[in-house]
C-alpha cells in the first residue's frame, strides 16, 4: 500500500484499486497501530480507535488534499504529498 503522507505520528496510506473499493478513502495509521479509513470529504467511514485529535487532524489533512487524493484515486499514480504543519 503506497504511503502518500507522514505527519503528527499518521501515516496516510491509498491501496491500488484493484485491491479497493469506492467510495474513494485513505487508510491512516498512527505510531502505535491504530487505525481509521476516511473518504475523501473527511468522513470518517468506520469505527476506529484513533484519538480524537488524531482524527481530527487526519480530516484536516484530508480537507487540503482532497483534489490530489481524488486524482491519485483515478489516476493510480501515488505521489507524496504534504505534510500537515
């Protein structure tokens, strides 16, 4: 699964979508195995148990990124992308 970002302990992740299904998500993972799967609008689209600061971040990172997520979700070509500061 190709990271896409690192930031705040997260790593943002996006699997290939032969291996995926819609709605369009990002799979993230903090430090210490937690994990949460967000769409694109930063809907978060399962339990999870992510802090809440971490989820709130994760969807913060998601709101700056959306147009690039949907675009490596289309186009299947993963790039790195920003960090959140």
């Amino acid at each position: 699964m190709p990271v896409i970002s690192r930031f705040h302990g997260l790593t943002v992740m996006m699997y290939q979508r032969g291996k995926e299904h819609n709605p369009p998500h990002v799979h993230i993972k903090d430090k210490d195995g937690h994990c949460g799967v967000f769409s694109f609008g930063g809907v978060l689209l399962c339990d999870t148990d992510l802090s809440p600061k971490e989820v709130s971040d994760a969807m913060e990172w998601i709101s700056l990124h959306s147009a690039e997520l949907n675009t490596m979700w289309d186009t299947q070509d993963f790039v790195k992308l920003a960090p959140l500061e």
